[in-house]
C-alpha cells in the first residue's frame, strides 16, 4: 500500500490512528454520524498499521 495523503480516505485513516475520532465504540459512532463506512476505514487503518510495523 502507498500511503497518499492527498487521497482523503488515507488523510481519515491517518487521523483515525492519531486517535482524533476516539477508539472503539467512540470510533464507530463517530464515523458513522460523519457518513463513513466505519468497516471499510477500519481495513484502511489496519493496512497502514501493517505496513507501518513492516509486516506483509
């Protein structure tokens, strides 16, 4: 995965690992109410994580 920051699902995924939309349940709703696949954001962050901490 390339991470592009001018792509503003990456820029969400970013902000989601920065903790600025809560954890957990916090999260969840919180996307939600913004209109966000709360399962779709979650793969991306999990992508980022993964490549983050060097694993395939």
């Amino acid at each position: 995965m390339i991470l592009d920051l001018d792509n503003p699902i990456h820029k969400l995924a970013i902000e989601c690992i920065r903790g600025y939309w809560g954890n957990g349940i916090d999260r969840y709703n919180r996307l939600r109410r913004a209109g966000y696949n709360y399962e779709e954001m979650q793969e991306v962050v999990n992508q980022i994580c993964r490549v983050t901490r060097g694993a395939k």
